[in-house]
C-alpha cells in the first residue's frame, strides 16, 4: 500500500503503483585517467539525464494529473 501523490489518499491493497518522473536533471558522465606525463586527466564520456524527483500515484490519481497537464499544455 501507497500514499497517491496527487488524491492523497491510500491505495487498496495489492494495487500498482504508477510511477510518474516529476524533476530530472542533466547529467554529464566523465572517467579519470592519466596521461603520458603521469598526470590525472578527467574526460567526458556521455551525457544523460538522472532522476530527482519520482513519484506513485493511483490510476485515479495519474488520470487527474495527465488531464491538468494536458490543459496547461494546450494553454
């Protein structure tokens, strides 16, 4: 069982939780190694996104979020 993030209410037993990314952040992956002369080089290797902020809602919870951020869009 669950807290909704949205209705705030508890979920039934047994029920899934929809996981929803609410906050992410970019991410640049580097690795260290060193060079010819012995020194320590740090290099870029990828870049990406990590999460910040996750969240677990209901079904009714999800249904209410998706259609308030479907009108903010179309705003």
């Amino acid at each position: 069982m669950f807290r909704c993030f949205i209705t705030k209410k508890l979920s039934k037993s047994g029920e899934k939780p929809i996981k929803v990314v609410i906050e992410r952040r970019e991410r640049i992956y580097t690795r260290k190694f060193r060079d010819e002369d012995g020194e320590l080089v740090e290099e870029m290797v990828g870049r990406g996104w990590e999460i910040v902020k996750e969240v677990m809602m209901t079904k009714e919870g999800y249904d209410r979020y998706t259609s308030s951020t479907q009108e903010n869009a179309s705003k």
